[in-house]
C-alpha cells in the first residue's frame, strides 16, 4: 500500500534541469509552427541555378549590349548632323505650335536631346548588368524585379530613340535595325528571368499580403 505521504511528495517535486530544456524546446517547436506565412522563412539551399538565367538571360543581354553599342557609338559620333535635322524638323513645330520663332528652343533642345538619350542608354544599360548577375549571386528575388525594371525603362525608350537619331534617310537603316535587335534582345533577357523555373528557384515572396496577416492575427 503506497504512503499517501509519499504520493504527494512525488507529485510535488522539483523538474530536473533536463526536463525544463526539453519543456523549452518543445514550446519553440510549436512557436515555430505557428509562424505566420506572411514571414519569410529560413531558407534552404535552393541548388544550382536554372539554366535560363545564368546562360539564357544573360546572353540576350550581350546582344543586346552589343547592338545598343553599335547605335551608341554611331549616334555620338554624328551627333552634329542629328542635331541639325532635329533643328530643321522641330523650328517650324515650335514657331506654329507658340506663335514664336523657334529657332532658339529648337537648337537647344535638338542640342541636348541625342547626347542625353545616348547616353542615358548607355548607362542604364551598364546598371542593369549587375543586376543580373545579383539574382543568381544572391538568389535574389528583389533584384530580378529592379532588373525587370530598368529593361522595360529601356525599352520604352526604344521607339524614342530611333525616331529622333536613326528615323532619317540619311541614317544608313542597320543602326535603326540595331536599335531594335537591341529592345527585343532585352525583351527577350527580361522573358527569360521571368520564366517559372527561375520563379520555383528563387525565394519565395516577402511581400505582407494583408488578408494573410489578419487571418493569422484572428487565429493567434
């Protein structure tokens, strides 16, 4: 016959150190599980990277460069001659358009127009390749959107730069061509970054999506 003594000694007694670590672990389980999905989550390693971003994408991308550069270097190397067709082709516009002369609006813009464009090309063109390089380096979600940005910038650029430097009869018509090698290059690198398997390779969104976030709230 067990001691009633006994018996409530033993249900009082003291949790061993042991016990307490495994009562800790088991609460950070069950805390773990409990984490909302809004959260990003630890990650795991994701394994090689797709071949349509490491190989695909970037080689569009060199094709494009290439043809960018081959317009650049054309255009900035006849930026006097383009600015006087901008000149001779905007005057008339703006003196009808403001019931002014236009001469010294026109010069001014047709002055600083082609160099900026040009230019501006070039650069956004030279920033958009690390870019690139980041979303395998860094498994890097936010940087294929910055990527994705700047090349659909780019491209909507397109249209403008070849109607006012290479749209001319006395432009020979391959730096018009490589104007839009050079768009549909980049359409053709931004397509690749976005294909599913590079999607199912990168990180998951951390994006707060506001439904998920209250429901989770309600539930805790």
């Amino acid at each position: 016959m067990t001691d009633p003594g006994t018996r409530g000694h033993d249900d009082e007694r003291i949790p061993t150190q042991a016990e307490l670590d495994a009562e800790d672990l088991a609460e950070i389980e069950r805390s773990r599980n409990r984490r909302p999905a809004y959260l990003p989550r630890p990650q795991e390693d994701p394994g090689p990277p797709p071949a349509a971003l490491t190989r695909d994408a970037v080689l569009c991308w060199y094709v494009s460069a290439v043809a960018a550069l081959v317009a650049v270097g054309y255009g900035l190397a006849t930026l006097g001659a383009t600015g006087e067709r901008l000149r001779a082709r905007w005057e008339p516009e703006l003196a009808e358009a403001n019931r002014l002369p236009g001469a010294s609006s026109a010069e001014s813009m047709a002055s600083f127009w082609p160099s900026t464009l040009l230019i501006g090309w070039l650069v956004t063109m030279a920033l958009s390749y690390p870019l690139l390089i980041v979303i395998d380096r860094r498994h890097s979600r936010q940087a294929r959107t910055v990527y994705v940005s700047f090349g659909v910038m780019i491209v909507l650029f397109a249209p403008f730069i070849w109607d006012l430097l290479f749209d001319h009869p006395e432009v020979p018509a391959v730096f018009g061509v490589a104007v839009w090698v050079s768009a549909g290059a980049l359409v053709a690198s931004l397509l690749m970054t976005l294909r599913g398997v590079v999607g199912a390779w990168l990180p998951p969104s951390t994006r707060l999506r506001p439904s998920k976030a209250f429901r989770d709230a309600r539930n805790d």
